[in-house]
C-alpha cells in the first residue's frame, strides 16, 4: 500500500531534522576524495573530526556507506544512491546563496505595471519609454492611473508594480520614498478672464468653474481636507476621463484645473496656457514612489525605479533624497 504524506508530515522533515548539515558536507568530501585525510584537508578540519561525523552518519542512516577497501573508501549502493541526491542539494543551495549575477536589462522580459497620480505621466512617461526601450527592448511598460490617496489593493495584488503620487499615507508594508517637492499652481488659458492674476486667494476659488477626473468623483480630495478648517471649499463642476485631455478642455472653454508647476510648464511649452499661484494651504505637495517589500530585492524592480529616479531628476532637476513618507498609524 502506497503510503500519503500530508503537508504537515513535509513541513516537519523528520529525516532532514535528524541530519547535521556539516555531516552532510563531510559525506560529499569523503565520496569525492574516498580519503579521511584527504576530506579532513578539503574542509579543514582534523582527521578525527571526519571520522566522528562519518560514525554519526553511519549510526543515523544505519549503513556503513563508505567502507575501506585495499587503504581506500569504497561506497555502498546506499552511499552511491544518497551522493546523487545530496550532490543536487547542495549545488542548489550553494547556488541560492551566492550573489546574486549582474542584471543585464538586455535579457529582461515581461510587463512593468506602474501607476501614476497627479499628472506625473506627463512628466516621466516619455522620457522613461525611451530609456527602457533602449536598454530592455522586449520589456512591456504599463501605466495605469493613480488618484488621489494612496490605495495599496494593487499593489498588494501585484496588478502594480510602481505607484508614484501625492500619498499622504502608506502603511508600513510597502516601501516607500520621497521623489521630490513642489507646488500646485492653477491652470487655465492665456484667453480666461482672470489669465492676468499672479495669484488666486481663497475667495477666487469659489469664483472659478473647476473640473478634476472621474475617478475623484464622489471621493474625499487633498483639497477637502486642507480646506476644511478654513471653512472653504473648491467645488468641481465637471470630471474628465482622463489626464490627457485637460490642455484641450482649457482652451475651448473657462474651466480651469490644478496640477503640479512641474507638469504645468510642460503643458505651457506645447498650448497657450498660464499658471496662476494657488492661495497657500494648497501649495505646497511632494511626490512619492511606493512598491511592495516582495518586490524590493527583484533586479528587474530595482533597476527601473532607479532609471525612473534618474528621470525624474533630469526632468526636475532635484536631487532624489530618498527618505520615507508619512507612515499610516
């Protein structure tokens, strides 16, 4: 009758458990080298050492394994099948131990999922696919959107990789760090009735038609919570599907929106739109990246978020401190 062993009989290994590793060890020196002082000298221990460790072997496997034959050892049939197998292990650990080899995005594959907020696409999307096109060709990029607070449910499911965003909390499982700061501004078109202001004050707010994306729609903001103890509020009328679409929405009507200066002057360099400054309590932001402990130590992880901070940098011109955000208590 064929014997089952449950998932709690392999997680105890009672064999395994029974064996010294450096026993282990001393048996593969002694079937390589069929010599006592030959293993004692490979692993640099005594003579009598080895052969402790052997008379322990033999007494937990119950066989003479090696036996002297002519001043040699020679291997049982118990030795011989056991070596193939403990040979395999412990090439298998000795490899998982060793360093890691020198990642070459060359030979990378598959898809990188990264999720962005607050315009930062804009700023980071083409200079990236450039950079990874050139050195991992067959690497797949995704962005996908990311708004408003941080929401770890992708992350913790791996449909993201990367999110980048103004979190203002993130829970201590994930890491995190600080890309860089910056203001919002508002944005609107050079032909918008208060295009000539250098800055809005908290009364102006109520005075300007707003439009922010769908996903915010019915959703707590950033300005909810930095307005509320001042008894303001700024109100959308309109929600868009989409970042991409906000410079067209500007110039055909008098909608104005918020968005980092950083992203704001690359919408200025193509379209004729103005930043205006925006009152105080809603200045000021800072950017984070955010990724799963899981996916820390990964090569192919590190390497594009170190390119994605290389990006940032060129395009902001800010040195990447890379300290941690607010934690979530």
């Amino acid at each position: 009758m064929t014997t089952r062993h449950t998932l709690t009989d392999r997680a105890k290994l009672p064999n395994l458990r029974r064996m010294d590793m450096n026993a282990l060890l001393t048996f593969d020196a002694l079937m390589k080298t069929r010599s006592a002082t030959a293993a004692a000298a490979l692993l640099h221990k005594t003579q009598p050492a080895i052969s402790r460790e052997l008379a322990r072997l033999r007494r937990t496997l119950d066989d003479p394994l090696l036996v002297v034959t002519k001043g040699r050892f020679t291997p049982t049939e118990r030795a011989l099948e056991l070596h193939a197998v403990v040979r395999d292990a412990l090439d298998r650990i000795e490899h998982a131990l060793s360093p890691p080899e020198a990642f070459d995005p060359a030979g990378a594959t598959g898809t990188i999922n990264i999720g962005t907020g607050a315009h930062i696409e804009l700023l980071l999307g083409a200079p990236l696919l450039q950079r990874l096109r050139a050195a991992a060709p067959r690497l797949v990029v995704r962005f996908q959107s990311v708004h408003g607070d941080f929401i770890p449910d992708d992350l913790d499911a791996e449909r993201m990789d990367i999110a980048i965003g103004l979190f203002s909390e993130v829970p201590r499982r994930f890491h995190a760090m600080r890309l860089f700061a910056d203001r919002r501004v508002c944005l609107l078109s050079a032909a918008h009735p208060m295009a000539r202001r250098k800055r809005l004050s908290l009364d102006d707010l109520e005075r300007i038609k707003w439009f922010a994306f769908a996903q915010m729609y019915g959703r707590p903001t950033n300005f909810d919570r930095l307005l509320k103890p001042r008894h303001r509020d700024l109100a959308f009328s309109a929600y868009l599907s989409g970042f991409g679409i906000t410079p067209y929405v500007l110039l055909e009507t008098d909608y104005a929106t918020t968005l980092p200066a950083c992203v704001a002057e690359v919408h200025q360099r193509h379209f004729p739109l103005v930043s205006i400054e925006l009152p105080e309590p809603l200045r000021d932001i800072e950017f984070f990246m955010v990724w799963s402990k899981r996916q820390h130590t990964s090569p192919l992880h590190t390497w594009v978020r170190g390119e994605i901070l290389r990006v940032l940098e060129e395009r902001t011109g800010a040195a990447i401190p890379g300290n941690s955000p607010p934690r979530k208590r």
